[in-house]
C-alpha cells in the first residue's frame, strides 16, 4: 500500500510557475512508476509526466513538453512536478499516482507519453491549480 500525498498548487497568472510535490509513504519499490494527472472541470483525467523511479528515464504529454520537469528525490521519498510558463488551459486538478506492484509495470508503459493509465494503483486526494489570463 503506498500513500500518497500532494502540495504546491495555488493561483497564478499566465506566464507563471508552480512546484507540485507527491509525497509517497513507501518508497521502496525502484521498479515502479509515479505519475502526475490532471482533471479539469467537464474534462477526462489525462496524464500529464511521469518518471520511473529505479533510472529516472520520463515522459511527458505534447502539451506540456519544453515547459513541464519532473523529478525525483529518493532521500525524501518525494516526486516533483516543476511547471513553468502556466497557461490557462493548465487549470485542472492534479493528481499523482504510484504504480501498482502486482501490475508489475515496466518502465515502457510509465514512460510513453502518456502513461499507461491501467498501471497505477494508489492516487492522492489532488492538489488545485488555477492559472488566470
């Protein structure tokens, strides 16, 4: 069972960035993948990055691609999600989610772009953001 928790959403503006953390109670699992989703009002829930956590390799979806960075921090356990130049099509609520062990994911299907949905198991409650013009 892995917990998960997010941070770092708010208000910007056009233009501006924002830092979203995921905290993951259990961190042991090198051969696994966290992704960041995002669900807007009326919209399906689309993955946006995600990075497998044993060689850090990444993928992004085209529309955040150049101005999206996620990381990863083993000593705490954590994943980022480093947004720059936000626009207002970004508004969404965003989720992320740790694989599921018993699914075995490999690291093909976390790192196409967008991940395979059907490999995470475990999800956090979401963090907002808003992004005005």
């Amino acid at each position: 069972q892995v917990h998960l928790v997010e941070s770092g959403g708010g208000s910007v503006q056009a233009g501006g960035s924002l830092r979203l953390s995921c905290s993951a109670s259990d961190y042991t699992y090198k051969d696994n993948c966290i992704g960041w989703f995002r669900q807007a009002p009326g919209k399906e829930r689309e993955g946006v990055a995600s990075i497998w956590i044993g060689d850090g390799s990444t993928g992004y979806r085209d529309s955040v691609k150049g101005r999206f960075t996620i990381s990863r921090d083993h000593a705490k356990k954590s994943v980022y999600l480093q947004m720059n130049s936000l626009q207002p099509d970004d508004t969404a609520m965003y989720y992320c989610a740790a694989g599921d062990p018993q699914v075995a994911p490999e690291e093909w299907e976390c790192t196409v772009a967008p991940a395979v949905a059907g490999i995470f198991g475990f999800w956090g409650q979401g963090t907002q953001v808003t992004v005005s013009s």
